[in-house]
C-alpha cells in the first residue's frame, strides 16, 4: 500500500482549517489533495486531535503485541495437550 505524503499531524491540520471555515475545494486545490482524500481523511481522522491520535496509535500497538503473545501461548497450550494426550 502506497504511503502518504502527509503525516497524520498533517492531515488533522488540513482537516481543521475547513472546520475554521474556509471551502473545502480551496483546501484541496492549496494542499494538491483531491476533495475524495479530504472526505477519507475526514472520515478515518475527524473529531481527533494529535495527542489523541497519537495515544490511539499507541494503543494499536500494544493491542497487537498483547495479540501475539496470546496466539503464541494458545499455540503452546495446545501442543502441549496433543502431547499428553499421545499415549507414548
């Protein structure tokens, strides 16, 4: 997937300044963004801040990490119940 040139910081900044009033077709054509990306990025990042951005990124994270380990310790849990079920 295609990164963006915009950083998030960026993108809630462009958001804000149609929220302060000015057109959203101005934006777009001063920021060389097509009005489809500006309603995207309203949809995915509208109502956020940067710190409360920033604290949902952090929480992805860790959401992730915490999903590993219980893949992993599910993935051992059941190894270990094949092995002591075998009648060796």
């Amino acid at each position: 997937m295609r990164k963006s040139q915009f950083t998030e910081e960026q993108i809630i900044g462009i958001l804000k300044l149609v929220n302060a009033g000015q057109k959203v077709a101005d934006v777009c054509r001063q920021h060389s963004i097509s009005e489809g990306t500006y309603y995207r990025w309203k949809a995915q990042y509208g109502g956020l801040e940067v710190n409360q951005l920033r604290r949902l990124r952090q929480l992805e994270d860790e959401n992730r990490k915490l999903k590993q380990i219980v893949a992993d310790l599910t993935l051992d849990n059941v190894a270990l119940k094949d092995i002591a079920t075998k009648n060796w």
